[in-house]
C-alpha cells in the first residue's frame, strides 16, 4: 500500500516546516499599524502570541476529538483571551452535535456557574449561543452532584440544547472571592460514540495544526479590530455594547457587557461610577493590557464586583482606575500595574431588569480626588 500525500508530508518534515513558516508569519500581527511599539508591549504581545498558540493547540489538537471529549481550559491564568473575567474559572470541551453527551459533576460553593452551547467559528452565526443552562435552573441533589444530558433531542430533568452546528460548551464559573469558594468539578463524556478511540490519526495532525494557528491568527486579529475600534468611539467611557458581537464572539446571552479601551497620563486617573445596577447575580468591572488579557489578577487588584465592592450610600459604586495606590477614600481601586492604556470590561450577570445604558466615567487629576 502506497503512502499518501500527508502521510509523506509527515515523513519528510513538510508539515512541521509549513506550521513553523506560518507561525514566524504571525509575529507580524505584533508589529503591525496602531500595535504599541516599546520594548514592554512588544514583549507582551509576543507572550501573548505564545499563549494563544497554547490555546489552540489544546483546542484543535489535544482536546479535539468530540467522541472521547474532555474539558479543557481554553483561557486561564496564564492563557488571556479577549477581556477574560478575572472572576471566572472557563473551562471548554470539544463537541460534535450527532452525538450526545453526559456531564456529571459536584456543585462545589461557587457563586454561580453556566454551561454553554456554541456554534462552530465557521458557521454563519459566528460563536453565538445555541443552548444554555445554569447553577439556577440545575436539579441538584441533597449532597450537591448533578447530571446534564446534552443533546438535540430534548430531555427530562437537566438538559442542554445543542444545534446543528454546535461544536463547543464553555463553562463560566463565576467566583463573588476566589479565596473562599470552592469551584464546581466537571467530566463528560460522549453516549453514543461511533469508533474507538484511537487517541491520534497521522491524517488528521496537519488539519489539526492549521486549525489551531487559524484560532491565533484570528484571535489576535479580532483583538486588534475590537482596539482600534474602542479606542476611536469609546476612549474612557464604558456604554452599554452592542450584544451581538459579543455573544458572536462567544459571550454568554445572559451578561450584559460594556467593553472598551482606557489610557491614562501618570498624572491621571478614570473615576467610574456605577448606578441603578440591577438585581443581579454579579456584576464586575475588570482591566486588561493592550493586548486585551486581564492584568495580572493572581497578585494584584485589577478587578471589582458585587461581593468585593464598597457600595455608597446611595447603591451607587465608585471605583478609581489609577497608576498608583489612591489611599481609603477610594477603597475601589484597581490597579493599572504601570500600564498606559488597555483593554477594560464590565459585566452584568443575570439581571433582572434593565441594566444602566452605561457605566459612567470622567479622567481626573489623580491629585485633585485625593488630596
């Protein structure tokens, strides 16, 4: 028996030279118009690109046959992607919608927790939502494990809804203190699967390969546009964002977002104050490089919400965005870590009403609001 094209591809080194030639092509998007060009960003936006390879290596490659699926974690301390919430723990799992799926888990005390549905990046509707399911509607039982059958077919008790097209479930786990709740623990697996599990088929590596430097490639790329486009119509502000895109990106239906860009003098602080937040499940407003990965969250306060905010008198909630540390009377600050600009998101989580058209901001002389 012959070899075939891809096997020889393989065998000669072909595959490995091509995967190589076009990551060494990606290092463009770092050097590219409107990108930073210190030493300090620079740096940061090759990490990032390392990073994200990570990522689509486990999602196209490690993670990715939907007949022995397992969740994964897509973003996580070191792996940032697009605003990640500092609050959440993700987790993902690769899916095939002819078939059905099993989640089995403990609830853990964590705040709240989703399990989403998405469709392929490639179909029509980008990464937009095709089922959910949450902490709130889950039937638990009295030492806290539950079951989720995931398929097309409707079924009894807890179900996820998948599409035709869905490929993904994203799990959002959602902490008020992640030093006092314990997280929800997860496993899947696949009902109705058609082979063995053969763990790796040589013709499926170069495809897998290429999938994955697609997800940085275009990861980066929508990161860069979404920049560009805040920082020319939403400099320092934080209105309400059109859903769509979001949730195209994969954003969870039941959050309502206010992403943007902010940039600060040494001098200069944004003050945001949020009023008539909804009843909710959380809220939290959070802040990211340039490159939109959220700033460094393990050692430093770069994030606020419902269960860690010092509400006003009012219900209102100020929160100080500044280089340097504003002392009690803004007990809400979060720290910039020496950044001059990046990314910054707020989120609603499960509100019950309208949620504020916008959450208000005004740049100040930092020595003005604190002396």
């Amino acid at each position: 028996m012959g070899t075939t094209e891809a096997e020889q591809r393989i065998l000669d080194g072909r595959i490995w030279e091509d995967f190589c030639d076009r990551l060494k092509a990606a290092g463009a998007l770092v050097r590219g118009d409107g990108t930073p060009k210190d030493v300090f960003n620079q740096a940061l936006g090759y990490r990032f690109l390392t990073r994200i390879l990570r990522a689509g290596l486990e999602s196209a490659v490690d993670y990715a046959d939907p007949q022995y699926p397992a969740f994964f974690r897509l973003a996580d301390d070191t792996k940032k992607i697009l605003n990640d919430n500092p609050d959440n723990y993700y987790e993902n799992c690769v899916i095939d919608a002819r078939f059905d799926y099993r989640i089995t888990g403990h609830r853990g005390t964590v705040k709240w927790f989703s399990i989403g549905s998405k469709a392929s990046a490639g179909s029509v509707d980008g990464m937009a939502s095709t089922g959910e399911i949450d902490s709130s509607q889950i039937r638990f039982d009295d030492d806290g494990h539950f079951e989720v059958i995931v398929s097309q077919t409707e079924k009894p008790k807890n179900w996820l809804r998948l599409a035709e097209t869905s490929a993904m479930l994203i799990v959002r786990q959602t902490f008020g203190n992640r030093r006092e709740e314990r997280r929800a623990e997860l496993s899947i697996e696949c009902l109705n699967p058609e082979r063995p599990n053969n763990n790796l088929d040589p013709a499926e590596l170069e495809p897998r390969l290429d999938r994955a430097l697609g997800f940085l490639e275009s990861t980066v790329g929508l990161g860069l546009q979404w920049t560009a486009d805040y920082k020319a119509k939403t400099l320092n502000a934080l209105p309400l964002h059109d859903q769509a895109p979001l949730q195209a990106a994969g954003g969870d239906p039941t959050i309502s977002y206010y992403q943007s860009h902010w940039s600060l003098a040494p001098d200069e602080a944004l003050l945001v104050t949020i009023r008539d937040i909804p009843d909710c499940q959380t809220w939290n407003l959070q802040l990211s490089n340039f490159w939109m990965e959220s700033l460094e969250h393990r050692f430093f306060e770069i994030c606020v919400n419902k269960f860690t905010a010092r509400v006003e008198p009012d219900g209102s909630v100020r929160i100080l965005i500044a280089h340097e540390d504003p002392g009690p009377k803004f007990p809400n600050w979060l720290n910039t870590l020496k950044h001059e600009e990046g990314g910054m998101l707020g989120r609603i989580v499960g509100a019950t009403g309208d949620p504020p058209k916008e959450m208000c901001t005004e740049v100040v002389k930092l020595a003005d609001v604190v002396g």
